[in-house]
C-alpha cells in the first residue's frame, strides 16, 4: 500500500519516463577562397543529448572529410537545431562550385532550402546539375 507522500513523486516519475527525450543536431561545413579547387566539407549529428556534443561530433565528422582536406582543415560549425531537420546538396561533378545546406522545421523545406543555395552557387550553367546529398530530421 502506498503512502499519500509517495503519490506526487510516482506521478511525476510517470511523467518524465513518458516525455519525449531531448536530442540536439549540428551542422559544420568547412571550404576555403577556391571552392572549385578544394572543395567543401561537411558534418553533420543528429541526436545527440546535448547541443554542444552534437556540434563536436558534426565538427569531427567536417575534419574528417577526406574527399576535400584543405576545406576539411577550415570546419566551422553553421547551425545546432533541436527536433528540426537538415539537408545538404551539391553539383556532383568534381571541381564545380555548387554546394547549399539548410536546417528547417521540415525535411521538405531543408532540402527545398538547400537546392535553392546549391542553384546559386552552380551558377545558370550547373544549377540544374544540383542533388540532394543528405537530409535527416532530428528527434525530439
């Protein structure tokens, strides 16, 4: 039988195992004066239980991008979310400048974003050559 004391701490223990957990993402893109030459790098995290270890995570995975290491050498972090979503796109053919990321509420509307970016950085001659590359929603 339970004591008239322990019913508030039951209640609330009931509510915290039943709220959502908290998770945070990160996006880090590095790149440097002379994109065609060097290219970009991008991290990205998702999930993760804090936003500081989500931006050190995406950080790692920019630094550690290996198809353009002088870009990698320059990672930054570009934005942490909490339950939003990310996309990154890019012009695949090698030593063209077309790149766009994006965090938005949706997944849609990241990647929407990010298309626009890569359109503009492509140019009128490569635009339509853009690509989704990645795009994952964080939880909440």
């Amino acid at each position: 039988m339970f004591k008239l004391g322990c019913v508030p701490a039951l209640a609330l223990a009931a509510v915290l195992a039943s709220s959502p957990a908290r998770a945070d993402g990160a996006l880090a893109v590095g790149s440097t004066s002379d994109v065609i030459k060097d290219g970009i790098a991008v991290g990205t995290s998702i999930n993760y239980k804090t936003a500081d270890e989500a931006v050190q995570a995406a950080l790692e995975r920019c630094r550690n991008f290996k198809p353009a290491p002088k870009a990698a050498a320059l990672c930054q972090s570009v934005g942490s979310f909490r339950g939003e979503c990310y996309a990154v796109s890019f012009d695949p053919k090698p030593g063209t400048p077309g790149a766009g990321w994006a965090i938005a509420p949706t997944k849609e509307v990241a990647e929407q974003r990010a298309m626009t970016n890569c359109k503009i950085t492509a140019g009128d001659g490569r635009a339509e050559f853009c690509k989704i590359e990645e795009s994952k929603c964080d939880e909440f």
